[in-house]
C-alpha cells in the first residue's frame, strides 16, 4: 500500500528520502485516478524496500501540488536524490510506471 503524504510531511518524506520516491497525486473524484490507484498501490508493494511509492490528494494538500506545477491528475512525479527527475501525467500504463521505475533503481 502506497504511503500517504501531505503538504507537512512531504519534504521529510519525499525530498528527504535516501531511496527513489514516487509520488501519485489524485483526488476522490477523479476516474482516471481511481483506475490507476489499485496499480499504484501494488507497484508499492511490489517495489517496498527499494522504492518509496506514495500518494498526494490534491483537494486536502495544495502546497505541493502547486510547487511541483500539478495542473492535471493524475500525475506521478518521480524523485531521486531528494530532486524531482521526471513526471507521467494521465492514467498511464502498468508498465509505463514500471519502465520509469526501473530507470531509478
């Protein structure tokens, strides 16, 4: 399951973090959204120990989102070495995510 991160915990988490960190930001009410998360939450567990995976909702954090320039969900930004690296914007595939994964381990 994908760690649950917000606007307080975030650089701690994320830009902190020693591993790779992908960070998936949705909402509630965004379809494309809930289509990947069940992908989301088992590239997690798949990836645990190696990659830190978590998720952002965009509707209760809005600092963020705005400082990473997040106009449209959902969007998985990738980090490495505390730095943002890349970012996959839509309702991608499984193997899209994996693929870009991979690059950072």
């Amino acid at each position: 399951m994908a760690l649950s991160i917000n606007d307080l915990n975030f650089e701690e988490q994320v830009t902190g973090s020693q591993k790779p960190v992908i960070v998936d930001f949705w909402a509630t009410w965004c379809g494309p959204c809930r289509m990947i998360s069940p992908i989301v939450d088992e590239l997690a567990d798949k990836y645990e120990g190696k990659v830190l995976i978590a998720k952002c909702n965009v509707d209760e954090n809005t600092e963020v989102p705005m400082k990473y320039g997040i106009r449209n969900i959902p969007t998985l930004l990738f980090f490495k070495n505390g730095e943002m690296v890349d970012r996959l914007v839509g309702a991608v595939s499984k193997t899209d995510i994996e693929n870009k994964i991979n690059s950072l381990i």
